[in-house]
C-alpha cells in the first residue's frame, strides 16, 4: 500500500533511526498501517533476536498504594519499548520461584523485583547465575549492582522540616524494618534532620510496614515520655494505621496529634481527617527500572539509578500548628 520496501516499512514503524525516508514517505507508511489497523508482533520480533520481548515484575502484593504506582509505570514504558509484562506477587504459593525460573528458562528477557520479602542471598545468587537480567526496584541489595530507588532520605527529612514549622519539637518515626535498606535510609533522613533543626527525635521500628504496624507502632509511640506531638509513618499503609490506633485512643489530628506520611495517594483525600503527606515519584520509578532492564538487556553495564524528582509535601489536614 505504501509501495515501498517491508524493511523500511519495518524502520518505520518502529522508530528506527536507520529507517532513512523522507516526512512524505513516513507519513504514507503510518497512514497504510493505520487504515488496515497494523500492529507489530512482538512475538515474531522476539524471534528475530531471539528476545522474549517480555519482562517480569515481582511486587509483595497490591495493598500498598507505591506498588501500584509501580506497576503502572513499568507497565506504561514497556508498552512504550514494545514490551509485554508478567506480574508476580505473593498473595499465593511462592510466585518469586516461579518467575526466577521463567527468568532461567528464557521465558522472560528481565526481572523487576520490587519486594522486600525476598533474602539478599537468594537475590545475589540470582544475579550470579543470570547477570544483566535482574534490576532491583526500591531497594538496594550488596552484591547486585543494577537497582532504582527514590530519595528516601530526603523525603524523610522534608516530613521533618514541615512539621518542624508548624511548632513541632517531639517527633516519632514509625518505620518498618531495618533489614530494608528503604528503611534504612528513610530513618537516617529522619534522625539527621531532627537533629539539625533541634527537634526531640524518637523512633519506633516495626517488622512490616502495613496497616497493623502503623497501628501497633503508634500505640508503642504514645508510651513515649514525654509523649511526642506529631508522628511520621514510614509507608502510606502505616498511616492509615496510625490514624486508626489514634482514633481508637480517643486523641484528636490535627489537634493533639499530627501525621504524615511518606508517600501520597489519592486515597489520603478521602481519610478523615484528609491525610498530609511526602509525595515520591512512584511510577518513574518504575518506568526508569523499565529503562535500566532494557539496557542490560541490551549489552549495557548495570547501574544504581536514584530517581531525581524532589520529594515534596503534600498538605492537607492532618497536620497543624501547635
């Protein structure tokens, strides 16, 4: 239809640079294509260069509002790569087994592990028997060189400084565990900026990060003397938590008690009261794992990407002056 070569037409369509024609020809070809609804076949593009023009992505589950946001970034730059997804979580069986080994038998191109549950071991022996092909998606682990992660520290500390100038001077962190390097880096952020502003810091850690740690953490925190005056949760779940056992103990936010949390949601909208919070870019996170599995995939050297985008607050009800 286009009356020119199918690998030109291939170059076309596919954005390559070596695809030499002029804006005339090009737009000929993506009009044919359009008018008898043409899409590439990955699968036969796979076979070519013996790619599975697929990628897996591991998540701990769906009840983190980040793990979402992951998800759909990945999910968008794939698309964008011509890339199909495989998704694991562990709501039943032991899905990481199951994709590693997708992994080792050619059925994906590339790993995404976004979990905390998996041991650092068992990832550096991955690594060790399938190199270029696994990228660590917000978390950071020895022995494995290509990771993406946010600025957790800094947003730890941004949580800080907005409390900080509503009047606060006793602030608790409810953290997860400090096996994470996640973790890690967000209650160093924490301490350090405390420090700096002269602020009575106080941490409580969990081991996990959902809901029923919010709660139990901020029961553990109000046994504080003297009682801190504004918490900071390590996770949107934890959150969710703290206003919970808050509520349960009869004390009021923003009033008694103020909340933030590290990571935003729409769902903070629609908590009572609404919750401030320390939006993270979730899904460039994503997408930049996108980018640093391709370009393993594509020969390119491993590497630790930290995502540039500056935490910022998010203000809404749930903090207030003292």
């Amino acid at each position: 239809m286009a009356n020119v070569d199918p690998s030109l037409v291939s170059r076309v369509l596919r954005d390559d640079p070596r695809g030499f024609a002029s804006a005339e020809t090009r737009e000929r070809i993506r009009a044919a294509a359009e008018e008898i609804g043409y899409r590439a076949n990955a699968a036969a593009r796979g076979l070519r260069n013996d790619r599975t023009m697929t990628l897996g992505l591991l998540l701990p589950g769906f009840t983190s509002p980040v793990y979402s946001a992951i998800a759909h970034g990945v999910e968008e730059r794939a698309n964008e790569h011509g890339y199909g997804l495989v998704l694991g979580t562990h709501a039943a069986g032991d899905p990481h087994e199951t994709i590693s080994s997708m992994l080792m038998h050619g059925s994906v191109d590339a790993l995404l592990v976004s979990s905390g549950r998996i041991e650092d071991e068992s990832l550096r022996q991955l690594v060790t028997r399938v190199p270029q092909s696994v990228v660590l998606v917000n978390r950071q682990v020895r022995g494995v060189a290509a990771s993406v992660v946010l600025r957790d520290a800094d947003a730890s500390a941004v949580a800080v400084r907005h409390l900080a100038q509503l009047g606060h001077r006793r602030i608790c962190a409810v953290m997860g565990p400090q096996t994470l390097d996640t973790m890690v880096r967000r209650r160093r952020g924490f301490v350090r900026e405390c420090a700096a502003l002269g602020v009575d810091a106080s941490v409580v850690e969990l081991p996990d990060r959902d809901r029923t740690a919010g709660f139990d953490g901020t029961m553990r925190a109000l046994e504080r003397r003297p009682t801190p005056t504004a918490i900071v949760a390590a996770t949107f779940p934890m959150a969710v938590g703290v206003l919970a056992a808050l509520h349960q103990r009869g004390i009021a936010v923003p009033r008694e008690m103020s909340v933030v949390s590290l990571h935003d949601d729409d769902l903070a909208n629609f908590l009572v009261p609404p919750m401030t919070a320390v939006w993270l870019p979730a899904e460039r996170l994503g997408a930049e794992a996108v980018d640093l599995a391709l370009t393993l995939v594509n020969g390119g050297r491993p590497r630790r990407v930290v995502v540039p985008d500056e935490p910022h607050v998010v203000r809404r009800e749930s903090t207030a002056q003292v």
